[in-house]
C-alpha cells in the first residue's frame, strides 16, 4: 500500500494525494465520488469549504518550506 502524501501548496491549498477518507466531526464522510486527489482549503475563503475552490488567490501569502520540528515533550 502507498503512503497518502499532503503537499503544502505555496500561496494555496493542501493537496492529499492516495487513499485517503475525509470526515466530519460526527464521522460522516464527504463523497469523494472516486478521488483519489482533492485540495484542501487553508484560507478559510472557499465557498466549498472543506474543499480548495480558489478563492485564495491574492489573499494567502505563504511559502511552502519543509522544516523539522521541536522534539516531541515527554
């Protein structure tokens, strides 16, 4: 089985890429319809909320670096 891979988008979206569920807090899962690709929103401007439609253009400013972090606290 391959591992599900989330790309941190520059400027944009979260993109999940593999075999992956969505659900909502009551454990509903969105209908993906067969996808095994979707964008997540992170601006919090998407009309198609949880899903990426794009509205983030122009309005998030970030650059998608990989970074190491902290230990884990004990």
């Amino acid at each position: 089985m391959t591992k599900t891979k989330i790309t941190v988008n520059n400027n944009g979206s979260l993109k999940i890429d593999g075999d992956f569920e969505i659900v909502d807090m009551q454990g509903n899962a969105y209908g993906l319809q067969g996808r095994t690709v979707v964008s997540l929103c992170r601006c919090g401007l998407s009309n198609n909320k949880p899903f990426c439609d794009g509205a983030h253009k122009g309005h998030l400013e970030h650059e998608a670096k990989a970074f190491d972090l902290p230990s884990k606290k004990q």
